[in-house]
C-alpha cells in the first residue's frame, strides 16, 4: 500500500512541479475580464401596506495586459469600465496596477489572488466624480486549457473606493461571496 501511495504523490508532484513552471519569468499576455449581473431588491413596510423595488442590471468589462516578472508572480495593468443602469445610469472607470500570483493547484489549474489598485472616476446623472480605489481578489482561478490560452474567473473580492470633489467624500466597501462573477481570456506570448 505503501509504494501505490508514493507512486501517487510522484505523479501528482510531476505535475504540479511541470506546471508550475507555464507561468515563467518573461511570460507576457493581453486579455479581459467580463462581467455582468442584475440585481433586484425589493422592500413592504408592515404597518403602512407600502410596497417598492428597484432592479439594477450592471456590465463591466476590463482590457488587461501582464507580464511575469518572476516565475508565477505577474505585474500588469487594468483599464475598466462599468455601468448600472436602475432608473438612471452610473458610469465608472478604473485605471491602474494589478499583481496577481499563480499557485498551481493541479495539471492546468491556478489560484490566482489579486490585488488591483488605481484611478477611478465615477458619473452618473452628468456629474462626475474622481477617486482612488483598490480590489483583493481572494478566490481567482485560471484554467489553461491550451498553451497559449487561459480563462479565468472570480468570485470573492474585497473592493474599497474613496470618490471625492468639492468637500463631499464617498467611501464604499463591497466584500461578497458575488452573484456577479468576472469570466475573463487570456492569450500568452
């Protein structure tokens, strides 16, 4: 039993140690992520009968471009934009520096946690508003299904943004287990 279980654990470190090695030190890629998500929310007040809800239906999207600096640690850049559009439409837009490290978890397979930091700059209703803002991605993956392809996804992140013009500050913080996952592509050099 004893030799089936160090066949098992040669193999299964064979792989990870191959794969490991797909993310090196001068690996580049060009890719996205792409989002999309609905929201409903709905509210009664018992003592007076009052009934309302309001349906939100959000897009995001995110041109990225990377560039491996050592073996599985990647240094890149975002460029994003959003929209939510409920009665009126809120628009955002978000630039800057993404690391992100690849934990290989099997043959083809990363753990891919982020951290994205940058520029943002929200408007809605013809007011505009500039900031600063940055995301933890705690649960990434990726899966290369080819040598030179990956499609990643996420779905728990921890986000903060401090919007401010004028002496009027907007803190917000949004940590989920989301409903709207990011489904992005990847293609290495």
């Amino acid at each position: 039993m004893s030799k089936k279980i160090i066949a098992i654990l040669v193999v299964v470190l064979s792989l990870v140690s191959n794969d490991a090695m797909a993310q090196k030190k001068g690996d580049f890629y060009v890719g996205g992520d792409f989002g999309i998500g609905v929201n409903h929310a709905s509210m009664t007040i018992k003592d007076y009968g009052n009934t309302g809800s309001a349906t939100a239906v959000e897009f995001s999207i995110m041109p990225k471009v990377g560039f491996f600096v050592i073996d599985n640690l990647l240094l890149g850049f975002n460029l994003g934009y959003g929209v939510e559009s409920n009665d009126v439409a809120s628009h955002t837009l978000f630039l800057g520096p993404t690391v992100s490290y690849y934990l290989p978890l099997c043959k083809n397979l990363y753990y891919t946690p982020a951290l994205d930091l940058g520029f943002c700059y929200a408007a809605s209703d013809g007011e505009g508003v500039p900031g600063f803002g940055f995301g933890l991605t705690l649960f990434g993956l990726e899966y290369r299904p080819a040598q030179k392809w990956g499609i990643s996804g996420s779905l728990i992140s921890l986000d903060y943004t401090l919007l401010s013009k004028d002496g009027v500050t907007l803190h917000n913080v949004d940590f989920g287990l989301t409903i709207n996952p990011t489904i992005g592509v990847k293609y290495y050099f």
